[in-house]
C-alpha cells in the first residue's frame, strides 16, 4: 500500500508550534510600540514568523514526501489563500470606500487603480516594502513570500528529496550572506525570501529526521535540548540587543524556541488542547484580520497606558481578533467547499 505521509496525517507539535506563533506575532504587533512590552517581546515577532515557515515546511514534506499531483497542489493553495483573502479584502475595501464619503482609494492618494491588480494577487503589501505604490489594506508582507514559496515548492521538495542535506546548508549559507551583505538594501533580510527559505528547510529536514528515526526523544534528550535552546534564545537576545545584528541573532532564537515547543508541546496539548486547536483552525484568518483590529482598538490602551489597562487592553484586542476570525472562517469555509466540489476544482 502507498504510503501518504511522512509519519502521520496530524502532528500535534505543529498544532502548538502554529498556535503559540500565531499568538506571538499578533502580541508583537499590539505591543510593539510601548514598553515594557516591548521589550519583553524583541524576539517574539521575528520568530513566530520564522515558526511559521518551519510548520509550513514540516506540513507540506510530510503530506507531498512520496506523492505529488501538480494540478491538485496547486488548486488546494490557490482556493486556501486566495478565497479568504478575497472576501477579507473586499469587507474592508467596501468599509473604508464608506468611511471616506464614498471615494475610491485612487481618488484619494492619486495612484493609478492599476496597483489594484497587486492586491488581486495578493503581493501589495510585500511590493509597499521594496518602495512600490499599492492598496494594502490586509495581511502583510508574508503572504507574497509564501506565495512564492508555494509556487516554487514542487521544485524545492525534488532537490529536497534528493539531497536534503545540501539544500538546507545551501539556504542557511544564502541567509548567513545576505544578514552581512544584503543585495536588496531597501528590503530587509527578514523579510527576504531565502531567510523564509531558510527556516522552511529546517523546518522539512526535522520532520525527514523524525520519519527515518534519526531523532529519538527520552528526558535526559529533552532536558539537553532544553538547556541549549534557553542558550540559543540568549545568544539571539545578545546578538540582537549588544551587538546590533538582529538578522543573524534570529536564527539561533528561532532554533531555541523551536525546539523548546517540541519539547512541552505535550504539556500544552494536555492543559489547552482546545485552544490550540481552536487558534489553529482560524490561523491563517487571524493573519488576515489582526492588523485592522489592532489599528482600530489599540487607542483603547495607548491613550491610557498602565501595565494593568494593557493587560486588560490587549486582551480585550485579542479576543476580538479571534471573534473576527472565526467570522471570516466561517464566512469562507462553504465558499471554499463549494469551489472545490466542483469536478474541475477537485483537490
């Protein structure tokens, strides 16, 4: 009988991993700009985002290792991305066109409405970055890179299935380069697609290692990991904080906290199974929605800021980021299986 998977068709560690970066980055973003919070959370944005790269990878090896249909593949990441971005972008198009007396964007800021095709593709925040004009009203930068990221991936996990060794040292050595050389100046090495390259390999060659039982887990393992991962997370700081080289301090606080979910992702699933499962599902809605919430509530905590209104503040933002993703999700999820229904559209 084919084999599907790697190991198996539900990975609980990915479950925690996606719930506590979800929940990393979104803080990142409500806190970024008041301290202590701020300081608290230096590593926590970067780094969530870096754990996604890593699920994603870990995600798609596991399920496309040992079969792959091009046709299939593609349609499943076109309708996953694309309808809920849609629907969210249009939702927030057709309020804002209200807010502003019923004028169109292009006739506000002057820009050819041509720049609106950016946003059909879903790459207009990522082409804000790199100085192009557009509409970015959802998401952010992330969505084009994985974007590109799945558009190249067949031909990813070929070399990766033939020399995964050398596929992961060949990304993290481009990473390594460019945190001291970087060719696009006006994009940051973080938001550069080989840094995501990057941790999407690791993210693959850890799931490859766990399937051909090359790691193996007990408590003195586990308390090892552990202890070089708190390390890890600490170089990052140091590296980040005293030494000014934030993209190269990434990779070693990406690694610790990686690792240290592995490793108590048994403890969460116990105590918060649930939840876990609950931010799971609407992951990729939060993604979406988080920054308009955040834009349109965070008032509430910086206009009084207090350690004890923040913490009553963004959890009051939090929850309504939830509430708005899960609308979306629900929202979304006929439109997408009824897409999919159809014959043509079959994934």
């Amino acid at each position: 009988m084919d084999k599907r998977n790697l190991i198996n068709s539900n990975i609980p560690e990915i479950d925690v991993i996606r719930c506590i970066a979800t929940i990393q980055i979104v803080l990142f973003h409500m806190c970024v700009a008041e301290p202590p919070f701020a300081n608290a959370l230096v590593l926590w944005g970067r780094e969530g985002v870096g754990l996604f790269f890593v699920i994603s990878a870990a995600g798609l090896i596991n399920r496309y290792y040992y079969q792959f249909d091009y046709k299939s593949y593609y349609k499943k990441r076109f309708i996953s991305l694309y309808i809920p971005f849609w629907i969210a972008y249009i939702a927030i198009f057709t309020r804002n066109y209200f807010v502003n007396s019923f004028h169109f964007p292009w006739e506000i800021n002057g820009l050819s409405p041509k720049y609106m095709l950016l946003s059909a593709f879903g790459v207009d925040c990522f082409s804000g970055v790199v100085g192009v004009p557009n509409f970015g009203l959802i998401g952010e930068w992330f969505l084009a890179v994985i974007i590109f990221i799945y558009l190249i991936f067949p031909l990813w996990r070929k070399l990766f299935i033939k020399a995964p060794e050398i596929v992961v040292l060949l990304f993290l050595v481009l990473r390594v380069i460019i945190c001291f050389k970087n060719p696009v100046p006006q994009l940051p090495v973080c938001f550069n697609p080989i840094t995501a390259l990057s941790n999407f390999s690791i993210g693959a060659y850890l799931l490859y290692l766990l399937s051909k039982r090359k790691l193996s887990r007990n408590l003195m393992s586990d308390v090892i990991v552990f202890a070089i991962s708190v390390l890890f997370i600490a170089l990052g700081k140091y590296l980040t904080l005293k030494m000014g080289q934030a993209d190269i301090g990434e990779i070693f606080a990406t690694l610790g906290l990686l690792f240290i979910l592995i490793i108590i992702s048994p403890i969460i699933i116990k105590f918060a199974n649930r939840f876990v499962k609950f931010v799971c599902n609407i992951s990729y809605e939060i993604f979406l929605v988080h920054h308009v919430v955040i834009y349109a509530t965070t008032a509430i905590v910086h206009n009084n800021f207090t350690f004890f209104n923040a913490l009553v503040g963004y959890g009051y933002i939090l929850s309504v980021i939830l509430l708005f993703a899960y609308i979306l999700k629900k929202i979304t999820d006929p439109i997408i299986s009824y897409i999919s229904d159809f014959r043509f559209c079959n994934v």
